[in-house]
C-alpha cells in the first residue's frame, strides 16, 4: 500500500548533481585542518587556566585599556570605510573614466601588500616629518604614535572589504527602480535615501562588520603606526604578542580567545539580521 | 493631453536607434507602438517619457515644449516591462511612492495618501494585499501595483514598455482587458509598446508599425489589417501567403503555377500576397486560379483550423516556403484535409506589390466572378 502510493519516494531523494558526499566531505576536512582544529587547541590551552585565573588575565587593566582602544578605532576606522567604501564602489560602478579599472585593481592592494610594509609605510608618512606628518603637525594634527594613527592603519587595511561587498550589489540594482522613482517626480537625494540605499543597506553592513572585525586583530600594519604606548595605544593583538614574548602562552590564549568570541558574535548576529532582511526582499 | 513627436534622431554609436521619427498621438487614445526587437520603439517611448535625451528633434505635450524638461517634471506614469517595484516596501508604501516624493508643499496629508493608496487598492482590486512586499506577488499582480503606482499622482499621460510582455497568456488577455478600462474611465492619453500584432490591433485605438527607427505606418487597427500600406506592415502583421512572378496578359505565373488578375494591366515583376482568411481551399483547380499545394500539416488553433501546404511544382516567397490557410471547424469536417493532399489554392482578396511600389493595388476575384453572373441574369 504504502509503496502505492509513493511510487517515486526513492528516486526523489536522488540528486541530480553527483559528487555531493566528496565535495562536502574534502571541504569539511580542511576546515577542520585549518579553521577547527587551531581553534580547538587555543581552548584546550585556555583550558587548563582556572576561571578566576582566565578572568585575572583578561581583564588586566593593561588588557582592558587595550580593548578599548581597539574596538573603538576599529569602530572609527570601519565607519569612515563604510562611507568612504562607498563612495568608491558607487564611483567605479556609476561612471565611466580613464583609469577606471587601474582603481579598480588598486583598491585591492591592502590585501596583497604585507600588512608591515603597509604599516612602516604609513609611520613614515605620517611621521612628524613625512610627507603628509608635517602639514598635519602644522595643523596641530598628530597621527602617528597616536590612536588616530591606528585608526588609520585599520582603515587601510580593511578598506577592501566594504568596497568589495557593495560593489556587486550595486551593479545588479536594476536601472529601471530609478527609473521609475524619477518618473513617479522624485528628486535625486529622495532616490538615493528611499530606494538606492535600502537595496544596498545589508551589503554595506556586512562590509562594514567584515571591515570592523579585521580590524579587531589587525596587528602588522598597526603596531608600526601605533607608538604602543600602555594604556594609550596598545592594541589587543600587541597584548597576545606581549604574552606571547614572556613564554605565557595560556594568557595569550586567554586574550585571543576574547578578540576571537567578539568577531564570531558580530558575524553570526549580522549573519542573522541579514538573513531576515532578504527573506523579506525575497519573500520566502 | 496630446503628443507631438517632430523630427526626432537618436544614435547609439553607430546604431541609428530612430532615424527623423515625427509622430501625431491624439488626446484621449490608447496608441500602441508596434515593430520587431531593434525598431526604436521603446528608444521613442523613453524619449517621449524624457528617460532618454534625443539627439534633435522635439516632444511637445498639449504643444508645449518639453523637450528640455526632465523626466520628475514631465508627469507622466511610466510603466516597465519588468514592473520595477521598489523591492524593500510593500504594496501600499510603493503606491504611495509617487505623492511620499512631491515637494513639501504640494504634498498631501499622510491620512489623504492613505486613503488615495486604498483608493487605488480598490481599483486594482489588490485591497487585501496592501501590506505584502512585491516578491509575495505573481506576475499580473504585479503589473497591477505598478500601474496603480504610476497612475497615483494623476497624469495625464501614460506610458507602457511591453507592459504585458512578461505575463502568461491567460494573465495578459485578463489584464489588456483591464487596462483597456482604466484608460477609458480615467481621461489618459496612452501609449504602449509591443511587439505583439494581436495585442496591438485588440488594444489600440490607434496602430504606429515601427521598422528600423522609422514610423511604417500609421492607422487604426482594423484599417491598419485591411491595408497595409508597405511589404514590412505586410509581413509583420499576421502571416501571409506570397506568390512572386511574372505578370502577362493580366495573369501572374510562376513555374506552372498562375493566378489571373482581373484589371491589372502592369507588366513585369510581382509579388501576391494573400492573407490566410482570404484563400479557400478547392480539390481541383478553378477558371481563375492554378495553385496546387500538398497539405503538410494540420492544426486546430481554437476557433479555427489552420492548414499548413507546401507549393507544388512552384515556390513560396519567404525563407519557409509554406502557406497557411485558415478553414472553419465545419470545413475541416466535411473536407477532412489530411497530411500529404493534394489541394489548390482559391484566392477571394488578394494585395499586388508591382517593381518598387511601395502600395499594393488590391485585387477582387469575388467581385470579378459574380459580375458576368449578375450581367447573365438581367
């Protein structure tokens, strides 16, 4: 009776596409590899602290100034990207210009170049008498060995992540949605707040968050601009090198194991937010 | 409102989109744009609409000058092909879209948008689905927020890009129907664009053939059917049967194919073109016609049979070769045309392109038939 009525029960569960079980399974392997099983031994490390001893370390008075200095120039620095990133997207998408696809490749180059050239690059510029230092010292404005200098380094390093995320959202954008919003007597800036930046919203808040995280760990670009100075300008990542450097690996664990908690909340709480946002769009 | 379109060139690099396009649309009607891909017609209607700048020539509404103006001052209601609802808010935020956006001062009340948005919910019947986004509803409905939403801040003109053209059969008949009433309740001067022949002669008041960025022709539907003024209206509007040969002595022949022609004393070179309405079918050859066809397929098309033959002996113009001939369902049953029958073909209304002319001269063998009959019997 029951395979009556079900005749074709066991030819549904057959996938069109071969090859399911091999690809997952190679994929799960390496994430093991690389991500899970690094992950594993920076918990088994902290571990073997007890709570009071795991709390003691983390929050060090040193440590805590350190995470704040951090996330609130992470926060500064992945801010300006969102604008500045996307503005750039808008500008490589929008217009057509000679050396278009030379800016294009450009905005990649914080990801290719080894973030501590980045960084001695940037003290060098920034320095009191670099190019850029000694007209921002003029103006009373100090950058390098300051929290405004990592802000800076941040945002460089970053940048490449708005700008990435926004700019294939934007070039989908139907051309006709302006269309018809101009058509039905909206002015431009109307266009841009009620029907350009909704489609692009969740894009520009997964780039900002990716930008933001990044920066949460940033260390090589950061450390040559920063000036590390305790409680001033020493950033979270420095701390765990610090840790490191006396040979206690349990409280660099510790530290780590902080930065690392942050940056998977924000992502999977964006992950969420984002997902609720395009069933609607997509009305599932 | 009515619209003048004067002498208007448009390019795409090296593309000539439309090619010196002048162009009269009478208020009040419901005008449709008809041609193939690539015939400027939606490159007119967004000129007209102000979302694409001609290179010369100008748009007048009610003969004023708007060619300068831009689109947001223009108003129209522009419909898309695609209905481009704004994805990220409902059903009524998007109807409401176009009077959220007036200025400060013209703007109404937020309860007066409101009750216009229901307003327009009720006439699109659409009232239950004011709170859904765009990607909760099908095609059709769609279209329908669309519409209401370019219609929302009352213009006087209308304008539809192949409004229909991503729509199922059933949906589409539904909604022409439907639109066709709106335009008539409500004082618009419409235009719509399509590639469809039967959606255009059904819709319109008023027909303009379009071809290679250039007007073909332009008249109501049922003048536009009866005569096309060229070969390209010809062709493009419904299928035709073409016999092209040599005319002598008042009768077309090719091969061993002829077809006489009764007060046509042109020499030469011609082309028959025959509508699938205006050919009978006959099992032998008649005095004024020899155009034998074998039956290469038949099929019941709704409320007609359609007959397809290939030539005998002679050959078809056009890249097929084959005939179409239209048969009521009570032909078909007292005939029972089958695949591979001999049959000959027996013009009523023919049109003869002669050299280069442009007109076709019409031709009337019913009417040269029944005369000597009448004469017989006074």
């Amino acid at each position: 009776m029951k395979s009556q009525r079900w005749p074709l029960t066991k030819g549904r569960s057959k996938r069109v596409l071969p090859g399911f079980g091999l690809s997952l399974g190679v994929s799960l392997f390496f994430i093991s590899l690389v991500l899970l099983l690094p992950l594993t031994g920076l918990v088994i490390e902290v571990s073997a602290m007890s709570l009071s001893e795991f709390w003691f370390v983390i929050t060090d008075p040193r440590v805590v100034a350190s995470y704040k200095v951090t996330a609130l120039a992470a926060l500064a620095a992945s801010l300006f990207n969102g604008a500045f990133g996307l503005l750039l997207a808008w500008v490589l998408v929008r217009y057509e210009f000679p050396g278009k696809r030379l800016i294009d490749a450009v905005v990649d180059l914080p990801f290719a170049l080894p973030t501590a050239v980045a960084g001695i690059t940037l003290a060098t510029l920034f320095a009191a008498n670099g190019w850029y230092g000694q007209f921002l010292t003029k103006l009373g404005i100090e950058v390098a060995f300051t929290p405004v200098g990592i802000v800076v380094a941040m945002a460089f390093t970053s940048l490449p992540f708005v700008v990435r995320t926004v700019q294939p959202v934007l070039e989908e954008l139907a051309p006709e949605d302006e269309e018809a919003a101009v058509s039905l007597g909206a002015s431009d800036a109307h266009v841009f707040r009620r029907v350009i930046f909704p489609a692009l919203w969740p894009a520009l808040v997964t780039g900002v968050a990716l930008s933001f995280t990044r920066s949460l760990g940033e260390f090589g670009a950061v450390i040559f601009i920063a000036g590390n100075m305790p409680y001033i300008s020493e950033v979270t990542s420095l701390m765990i090198f610090i840790r490191l450097q006396e040979y206690d690996y349990a409280a660099a664990s510790a530290i780590a194991s902080v930065i690392l908690l942050a940056s998977l909340v924000l992502l999977f709480a964006i992950t969420v937010w984002q997902a609720r946002y395009l069933k609607r769009l997509e009305g599932r | 409102m009515s619209i003048t379109v004067d002498g208007i060139n448009k390019r795409f690099g090296k593309f000539q989109a439309l090619n010196n396009v002048s162009l009269d649309i009478p208020e009040g009607k419901l005008t449709a744009l008809l041609g193939p891909s690539g015939s400027g017609k939606t490159t007119l209607l967004r000129i007209i609409a102000g979302l694409e700048s001609a290179d010369s020539g100008q748009i007048s509404f009610s003969g004023q000058d708007v060619t300068g103006l831009h689109v947001r001052d223009r108003n129209i209601g522009f419909v898309f092909q695609h209905y481009a609802l704004f994805r990220h808010m409902t059903v009524a935020q998007n109807i409401a879209f176009g009077l959220d956006s007036l200025p400060r001062k013209q703007r109404p009340s937020k309860t007066d948008i409101q009750k216009r948005v229901r307003e327009l919910l009720e006439l699109i019947q659409l009232p239950h689905l004011a709170q859904r986004y765009p990607a909760q509803l099908s095609g059709g409905q769609k279209q329908r927020v669309a519409l209401a939403r370019s219609i929302a801040t009352q213009p006087k003109i209308l304008l539809l890009d192949e409004p229909f053209g991503a729509l199922d059969a059933k949906v589409r008949k539904d909604l022409r129907r439907w639109l066709r009433n709106l335009h008539d309740e409500f004082d618009f001067t419409s235009i719509f664009v399509t590639h469809d022949q039967e959606e255009a002669l059904e819709l319109s008041d008023q027909v303009v053939v379009m071809s290679q960025g250039q007007v073909e022709q332009v008249n109501e539907p049922i003048e536009l059917y009866a005569r096309p003024a060229s070969r390209f209206v010809f062709d493009f509007l419904g299928q035709v049967n073409v016999i092209s040969g040599q005319v002598k002595q008042g009768s077309l022949s090719q091969g061993t194919a002829w077809v006489t022609l009764p007060g046509v004393q042109h020499k030469g070179d011609a082309q028959l073109y025959l509508r699938p309405h205006e050919v009978r079918l006959a099992t032998a050859p008649v005095a004024h016609a020899n155009l034998p066809l074998r039956i290469e397929a038949v099929s019941l098309i709704g409320s007609e049979v359609r007959v397809e033959l290939r030539p005998e002996g002679w050959q078809s113009e056009g890249s097929d070769n084959i005939w179409e001939v239209g048969i009521s369902h009570a032909e078909c049953n007292s005939q029972r045309p089958t695949r591979g029958d001999l049959r000959y073909a027996v013009p009523q209304v023919g049109h003869l392109f002669t050299g280069n002319d442009a007109q076709p001269a019409t031709v009337n063998w019913a009417e040269a038939e029944l005369a000597p009959r009448v004469r017989l019997i006074s």
